[in-house]
C-alpha cells in the first residue's frame, strides 16, 4: 500500500519510476500496474539484480516487505527471509550498480517493543527491545541500512514508519479488518457480530499520504544514516478505532473477542516523537477520523 502511494507522489512530482513486485502481490488484484512495473521477488538475487542492471536510479525506495505483526507469529522464517535477505539484496545491489542513489528503507515502530503509557513519547535514541518476529526483522533491516551507510557510505535514510493506514490495503491489521467486517454487516454478507483482539492498545496512527510526504521530505534532507519517526505524536487505541467505525456506520453490533486474533506479546502503546520531522517543515494534513472514514468507504466500494 505504502509504495503504491509512494509512487503516485513521485510521478505527480515529475519523476520517472520504475517498480518490482511480486508476481503473487495482492497489488494485482487492485490495480493494472503501471508501464514501469516489472515482476520480480524482491527475496530473489538475480531478479533483483536484472532490474538493476537495466536502470539507472537516482533513488531506490524500499517497502517490499512481510509487514504484519500477526502474520509473523506464524510465519517467523518467511518474516526475515522477506524483510532481512531481501533489504541486504536491495543495498548490495545499489553499492554494486548505483552507489551515488538515494536509499529509502522502511523502518518501523514496532522496533521499540515493550513500552507503556508512562514511558510517553518514543525517541529515535530509546533502546529498541522488539517483542515480534516482524520486529526484530525490522531492527535487522535498519542496522543493515546503517551498516552500508557507515562502511560504504551509501545514502541510506531510515524513516521509521508508525501505522500508515490508507485505502487499497488488505484487511491483515486492525483497522483494516473491522472496516471489513463493519461494510459485510451493512451489506448483509455478515451477521451484526464481530471478532476482535486485543482493544486497550494504542498505536500512533498515520495516513499513508501524510507519511508519504513525510518521506519526500526526508529524502531532501541531511538526516542520511539515521532514524526518523514518521509519526503524528498522538496515540489512539484499538476500542477507539472500533467505536469510531461504528460510528460513522451508523450500526449497532455485537462484538466478540477472538483468541485467533490474539497475539503472544503486545506493545501497550506505540508513540512517536516527531520533533525530526517537524524540524524538516513537514505537517499532518489528513485528522485521523477522516482517515478513518476513507477506510470504511473503500470497504463499502469492495465488499
């Protein structure tokens, strides 16, 4: 979802791209893709590789990635085989083919792991103690990034994405799913019950064009080789994502908690600082309600 939006904004800023994503991508259930994009498995060396060797880039953006947090309770090999292996096969390929680009690797909150309430806002310096399999892979991809910034003196920036939340995404999070549930039980494909995890924690919440731009930013900055939070400095929690759906669809339901949906260990809350971004001119310009309520309507469209 990330990289769609991403490279919507590049275009609309007048640059040429170019994209790979896998040939099993949800992505091709959404949209034809664009005349730039090429078939390829970002875990696969000399795939990626091709793709390098045909192009000169100016900026390589890295999203590919087993991004969810639930998935990698089940599937901890393929979480690190995606985000570990394919990252380092990306920055090899920019050290061996296009040394001078610009890397943008996609980071993530739940690097800082366990946290609570009074911990208040995270700083990028706080030490990271992730408590996911999709955490530690994270923190793995950062480090690789600083890595090659360091040793090989790439221009590695490490945004560190809080929960970008956007249209077009599958229902594999929380806000994603109960927008899912709550358009079936409006369109009578579903009965007025719906399953849920855990609803007292809290997440910093960002709309994926908001964290877009954050990004361009970014990459017009001098911040190379260190982390910065994509974030918008406040916290909502699961119940308060839920009720508000409810809310703007206007339903009465029953709401039911589901072990399925429940994971071993769970942050308490997830909340960044955003002074670094801030400093760069960036601001938020979608609330997240309305965010909210694009969500809930591109369920209604898709159901």
């Amino acid at each position: 979802m990330i990289g769609r939006h991403f490279n919507q904004a590049c275009q609309q800023a007048g640059w040429q791209t170019v994209g790979i994503a896998r040939n099993s991508s949800a992505s091709r259930l959404a949209d034809e893709p664009f005349q730039g994009m090429f078939r390829c498995d970002v875990t696969d060396r000399d795939s990626v590789a091709k793709i390098f060797e045909q192009h000169q880039f100016d900026v390589v953006a890295h999203f590919a990635a087993q991004a969810f947090n639930s998935l990698s309770w089940e599937q901890p090999w393929y979480t690190h085989q995606v985000n570990v292996f394919g990252t380092l096969n990306v920055l090899e390929c920019v050290k061996k083919y296009c040394p001078e680009a610009k890397v943008l690797l996609a980071c993530s909150s739940a690097e800082y792991g366990l946290t609570t309430v009074s911990d208040g806002l995270l700083i990028e310096n706080r030490e990271l103690k992730p408590v996911s399999p999709y955490g530690v892979s994270k923190v793995a991809t950062e480090h690789l990034g600083y890595q090659y910034f360091l040793n090989y003196g790439l221009q590695v920036y490490l945004p560190r994405l809080f929960i970008h939340v956007g249209t077009g995404h599958p229902p594999a999070t929380a806000i994603q799913n109960f927008a899912r549930q709550i358009a079936r039980i409006k369109k009578g494909v579903q009965k007025p019950v719906m399953s849920v995890g855990n609803l007292d924690s809290s997440r910093d919440f960002i709309d994926v064009r908001d964290g877009v731009a954050a990004m361009m930013r970014l990459l017009d900055s001098d911040l190379v080789g260190q982390p910065v939070n994509v974030a918008t400095g406040k916290a909502h929690s699961i119940r308060y994502v839920l009720d508000t759906l409810l809310e703007l669809a206007d339903i009465t339901v029953d709401v039911q908690e589901s072990t399925d949906l429940l994971r071993p260990s769970d942050e308490e809350i997830l909340l960044g600082d955003n002074s670094k971004l801030l400093g760069l001119g960036w601001t938020q310009q979608y609330s997240f309600e309305k965010t909210l309520k694009a969500v809930l309507s591109d369920w209604m469209s898709r159901v």
